[in-house]
C-alpha cells in the first residue's frame, strides 16, 4: 500500500479472494494503478503479463463456486449433527468442552470451577461488569489468556450449550435483506418437534438458571434506537417510583448524614427554581409504604385485577422456565392454525390435495393442535392463590422473603402511581401514611 514493494506472491489464486472475477477485476486495476503485480505460485500467473487477467477472472469464478460447494458441505453437516442432537462442533462457551468424537457437551474440569462462580454471582444480582472486576481483581483470565468484560460474559451466558443444550444459529442479512453466508449464535436453543430444547449433555447451570440470568441482564439494559444501553439498578425501596408532588417527577433515593433520603430529583440536578422539591426519609417512608401494601393486599378480592397482577408477575419472575415454555405453546398453537387453515384452503378452494392425502395431514394437524392446546390449558390454569388470602402474619412472611427487586416488582402490580404531599411547615408531626397519597391498580 506504501509502494515500498511492486510484488504480491500468494500461493493459490482462490487463496488471494473468492468472491468471484468482479472483486479480482477491481484489485488487478489497483495493481495496475500502482504499477505492481500479483504473482500466483501454483498456476505461475504473473499479472503484468498479457492475456493473463482472464485466466485470473476464470480460476477466480471457480474459486467461488469452490466455496459455495464447501460452505454446503459444512452447512449440511452441521445440520444433520443438530438434527441427531449432537455438538455440530466449532467453539464451545467457556466451561464446557465436547470431547471428539461424542457429539456430547460436558463440564471442562479446568473452567468448571470459574464458569460456576460466575453463574453463582449472576444470579444473586451482580452486574456483568462487576463480576468481570472480581475476576480481574483474583487473576482469572479467558481460555485465551483474555481479561474478562462485561460482553464476554454476556456472550458466554447466551449461549445455550452453557446450559447443556443445543445451540442454534441465526443467517445476517444484507442491507437488500439478501441472506449472507455469515452466521452469528443464537441465544435461542434447537428444538424437537413438540418445541423442547435439545439436550446434548450437562452445562455450567441448568436450562432454568439460564433463563434467571437472561432475565437478570435484560432487566440492567435499556433499548435506545436501534441499540441498548446499561443501566444501573435502583438501590432503593421507592426509587424511581415515588414521585414529587410538584413536578411530578420521579424521586430518588441518596445517602446523607442522617441516612438514606428520598430527593426530587428535578430539585437535584436543576436547583430550586426548577421545582422546589421534597426530602423525606427512605426508612419511615419505606415502612409506611410496606404496611399499606401489605393492607392493600390482604383486603383485595379473588378476582381483582390488583391482584391477578401479582400472581401472573410474581409466577413469571419465579418460574422463568414455565412462563418461556408458555410463550413458546402459545406461539407453536398460531402456527399450528396456520398450517390448518393452509392445509383446508390447499384442499377445497385450490384443488392441489387429494382426500386421502387430506385425511392424513388433517389428522396429524388436529392430534398435535390438540396437544398444544391442552398443554396451554395446564400453564394457564389459575396460581395458587392461597397465600394471598391467608392470614396477615402469611403475607407478611411472604413479604419477608422477598428480595429488594421483588418488592419492587410487586408494588408496581397494585400501584399506578405514588406521591407524598408536601410537609405544612418545618418539623411537621402529621403521620407519615396519611401523606401518603396511592393510586391504585384496583
């Protein structure tokens, strides 16, 4: 590129490109420009020559059909391994290895230990990035000698052989949505024909644990535009959700020298004059608004959409596996519909079917319509509801056991919003709960 050497010698001509005589055209036409050659070894073609570029432009339309021939060969392996339910090969995620031969995916005795490490501290919260800085800060590195980020670990949670399970891919596209022959993994695992993951041995966490932690991350990341971006988690009861009675803008909660305080955060970051804000302290606030829940709750009726709100979030947060698995019947009856309603419209309006042949397909359409449908009918059978209706110590137990992003979660089933009316006067004694002003779900 400098002009410091007029030659370029390559072994092969399909080792120099293979996209075809277009691309080779315009790289010989470089070549002339700056006066240099290309030289290729085996076929002793020297691009200075005369007569020599169509030569170059037909090895290199061979070259191409080479490597659509190869890419059909590796593609078609690879299918018919994920259809057996094996390791179709190539790379596995970090703690996990496929011994040669098996098609089988096992713990890497070498990795194991790290790779549960990291899972064990998803799962209670952490951030990726934090987990990263804890692997820095004891001297773990990748299984290529890497520092861990926050993507790598990502990436590495995504994968569904991580979790024992067979790995699927997704097909790029190009900007003419024309498919390319590039291919990126896929956070979705193969399935069989009744929508079940593929097992293809044990992983780091269970196809359940993987699921938490996905759900986990999602929950840090906020969707901008095309893209998403971080966020950090609140570290509060009410943050985010208790609102100013001024700007009605969400409050925030901070530390101070007499404790954690819940602040306008208008007040905050643009001063006074843009709202004159509230301050109240984060412990009795948080006190007086568990009571009220915990109240509400306990007076609310079978049937109430306050609180078929909780049982529906509080099953999805605590049973990730079961609310994925509804997701994807629910998914699998339209299709099955679908191929219904295609199968009669091939039949008696477009002719294209025989009646046996119809018989037959309209039999196993109905027998795996039928299946579906009542499996869809058992996830969607009502929770239990009973520790909702059970005794105020129950709930309140229930209650206790909770994490921090649970609570939140279940308070924003019932409330639609909640503000705290402003103090009358310094050192006003007025009840903290009869400040406090709910608007509930139900």
């Amino acid at each position: 590129m400098a002009g410091e050497i007029k030659t370029l010698a390559v072994w092969k001509t399909d080792r120099f490109d293979r996209r075809g005589m277009a691309a080779i055209g315009t790289a010989l036409d470089e070549f002339d420009r700056r006066r240099a050659r290309l030289f290729v070894l085996q076929e002793n073609l020297d691009s200075s020559q005369p007569g020599t570029r169509i030569v170059f432009a037909i090895l290199a339309e061979r070259a191409r059909e080479e490597i659509k021939d190869l890419t059909l060969r590796v593609t078609t392996g690879k299918h018919a391994a994920r259809t057996a339910g094996r390791w179709p090969g190539g790379r596995t995620p970090y703690g996990v290895r496929s011994p040669r031969g098996s098609g089988l995916i096992e713990p890497d005795p070498a990795e194991y230990p790290h790779a549960r490490r990291i899972a064990d501290e998803l799962l209670t919260g952490k951030s990726a990035m934090r987990v990263a800085h804890d692997l820095e800060r004891d001297g773990i590195r990748t299984r290529d000698g890497a520092r861990w980020d926050a993507r790598a670990i990502t990436r590495m949670v995504r994968s569904a052989a991580w979790a024992g399970l067979l790995s699927t891919k997704d097909r790029l596209l190009d900007e003419h949505g024309q498919p390319l022959d590039v291919w990126v993994p896929s956070a979705e695992p193969v399935r069989d024909a009744e929508g079940n993951p593929v097992v293809i041995g044990t992983g780091v966490v269970s196809p359940g644990e993987r699921l938490r932690i996905l759900a986990l991350i999602e929950a840090r990341i906020t969707k901008m535009g095309g893209g998403s971006r971080g966020k950090r988690p609140h570290t509060t009861f009410l943050g985010g959700i208790l609102t100013c009675p001024y700007c009605e803008k969400a409050m925030t909660g901070s530390g101070g020298d007499r404790g954690r305080m819940y602040r306008c955060r208008t007040r905050s970051v643009y001063g006074k004059d843009a709202c004159p804000g509230v301050v109240v302290r984060a412990q009795r606030m948080d006190a007086a608004v568990e009571a009220m829940w915990l109240s509400h709750v306990s007076a609310l009726e079978h049937g109430s959409p306050g609180l078929d709100a909780i049982v529906r979030r509080w099953a999805v947060l605590h049973d990730v596996e079961k609310e994925a698995r509804r997701k994807e019947v629910i998914a699998g009856l339209d299709a099955a519909k679908a191929r219904r309603d295609k199968l009669e419209h091939d039949f008696y309006v477009e002719g294209t079917l025989s009646e046996d042949r119809f018989k037959t397909l309209a039999v196993e359409q109905s027998a795996a319509l039928g299946a579906l449908e009542l499996e869809a009918a058992e996830l969607a059978r009502e929770a239990d509801l009973s520790v909702f209706f059970a005794d105020g110590e129950a709930l309140a137990d229930a209650w206790a056991e909770s994490t921090l992003t649970d609570r939140r979660m279940l308070l924003e089933c019932v409330l639609k919003a909640l503000t705290i009316t402003p103090a009358r006067f310094p050192g006003d004694h007025t009840p903290i709960l009869d400040r406090i002003v709910p608007r509930w779900v139900a």
